[in-house]
C-alpha cells in the first residue's frame, strides 16, 4: 500500500509530521499513522501555552483499534490546537496532513534533526 508523503515536511519515526511556518510548526500524524490506527474516534490535545520537550508525549489519539500517545517532534510552547478536532476526530483519518493537524507550537528547533521524507519512507516500507 502506497501512503501520503509530503516533501515538505519532517517526520518523527514514531509517525509524526511536522510542518515549518512563520516562527511557529504544525504538528500532526502521518497518513501511514491514521492507516494503521483506523478509525479514530477521539483526540486528547494539550492547553494553550503548555511546554514540552522534543519527543515528550502532548496529547492522546483513540481509534477503534488502539490508544496511541503522540509526540512532539521539537521541543516547544503550545501556541494553538486544532479545537475542530475535538468535535470532528475523524479528520484525522481523511485528512492528516490538511484539516487533520493537532498543534501548532513556537519553537527555535532545528528541524534537520528530524526524519527527511526519503528517510520517512524507508522505514515504513
């Protein structure tokens, strides 16, 4: 089966995705991620200006199949959650890297650290 990709992301190999913007980053899961939860039917994410460290666990995604903590892929401050999420769980699954995103959090991290989208791609093959 052949997922979603983006080459203008960076990724986490606990399937995470992470999108550069104007002094902040938006944060989701990866299609490959949704894929392998299923249908998810409820999102846990933290409050405004929480803090949190690369690779410390931010929120909770709940799927038919699993309970799935989520990570942050740099360390930061929350400065905005997808509120849409909490009514509307199932946009994760149709649209992870879209309307499907999580966080978004201020950070100064270098994302070079992070998993390339050809590296992405080799570990989920």
């Amino acid at each position: 089966m052949s997922f979603e990709i983006p080459d203008d992301l960076r990724y986490l190999a606990s399937h995470e995705w992470v999108r550069q913007q104007d002094g902040t980053v938006r944060v989701g899961i990866s299609d490959f991620a949704q894929d392998e939860l299923g249908d998810v039917v409820f999102v846990e994410l933290p409050d405004e200006g929480d803090e949190f460290d690369a690779e410390e666990s931010f929120g909770v995604v709940e799927s038919i199949k699993a309970v799935s903590d989520i990570y942050a892929p740099v360390g930061g401050t929350v400065t905005a959650t997808n509120e849409q999420l909490l009514d509307e769980p199932e946009l994760v699954n149709d649209d992870p890297y879209g309307e499907g995103w999580m966080i978004e959090l201020e950070t100064d991290a270098d994302l070079d650290d992070l998993l390339s989208p050809d590296e992405y791609r080799e570990q989920i093959a």
